[in-house]
C-alpha cells in the first residue's frame, strides 16, 4: 500500500468518526431538548423579549455573545483538576449565560433557553466542586464568588412562563442552594 493511499484511508476514517460523533452529538441534544420540553413553537411565546431586553438595561449588561470563546475551553474543563475545573466552570457559564440571552433577544428561544440551562449547569458543577474543595482546604473560601450573570438569569427568569421558566429557576434554585452551603461551610 502506497503511503499516500494509506494517508487518505485514514483522513476518510477520521472524518468519519468525526460525522459520527456529531450526529450523536445533535442526535442527543434534540433528545435532550424534548425530554425537557423545550422544543416547539410554544417555547418562543414563552419569552417576553421587550420585557427581558428592559431587564438587562436595568442590570446594566446586554450580553454579547462570542460561540467560538464559548466552547473553545470545553476540552481543557472536561480534563481539568478541581481548581482548574472551577475557575474554567465559570468562565464557560458567564460565556454561555451571554450567549443564551444573545439567542433568546434574537428570537431563537429554544437555543437560548438550552444554552441557559448549559450555562447554569457549569455553575452548579462549580458549587459541587467547591463543596468537596472546602472539606478539604477552609483556605478555598477565598473563592466564593457569585456569578456576575446572576442579575441577568434573574432578568431571564422575569421575562419568561412556562417550560423556559420552570427549567432554569430549578437549576437556578439549586446552585442558591449549594451556593448558600458552601458559605455556610466557610463560616460566612
């Protein structure tokens, strides 16, 4: 076999994996996105775009969205240490939470509403993370920070009913609630 056939056997191989993980990939996330019940037109009637947009002034942010920043970090999280994995979770939240109000101004809802969820979701994993880093170093307290995308899900959760509520006010409810033991557990 000559090496430039056996170069092109593999670039086909790769790209075929590559086709397959991203069928998988999207395959998954309309999954996910129906287990949810976020998808569907009733999900963009969910969301009062004027009202949110006014919450965001009120907040004195309008997001900005930056995708590629957005899933750039993704690897080095997913193989980070605790600490690392930390200050990358909240980085990657506060880069999502902007890119799913950027979606949802747009009028992209379902998008938007998903890539809260993903957002809050790095957050949450932060608070767990967190938890686990206190137990074992009270020197770690020094970290406890909010989000500064608080004020804007806060604005989010304002202006929407429904399936693209209830959704991210659980999560949001839960990070408070890991949030809160953390500075409990630090003596705050």
């Amino acid at each position: 076999m000559k090496k430039t056939d056996y170069v092109i056997a593999v670039g086909l191989v790769v790209v075929g994996i590559v086709i397959f993980l991203f069928s998988l990939y999207t395959a998954s996330l309309v999954g996910l996105r129906r287990q949810l019940g976020i998808v569907g037109g009733d999900l963009s009637q969910s969301v009062d775009v004027n009202r949110l947009y006014r919450g965001l002034v009120e907040v004195g942010t309008m997001p900005s969205c930056d995708y590629w920043k957005s899933i750039v970090p993704i690897p080095r999280y997913i193989f980070a240490k605790p600490l690392e994995k930390l200050q990358l979770g909240r980085e990657l939240s506060n880069l999502r939470v902007n890119c799913g109000l950027t979606y949802l101004l747009k009028g992209n809802s379902e998008r938007g509403v998903y890539t809260m969820l993903k957002a809050l979701r790095y957050d949450l994993a932060g608070g767990q993370i967190m938890s686990g880093l206190v137990k074992e170093n009270k020197e770690v307290c020094g970290l406890l920070l909010t989000n500064s995308t608080y004020g804007m899900v806060e604005a989010y959760l304002d202006s929407v009913e429904g399936n693209a509520r209830g959704i991210i006010e659980r999560e949001y409810q839960e990070i408070m609630r890991v949030n809160r033991q953390n500075a409990e557990a630090c003596g705050l």
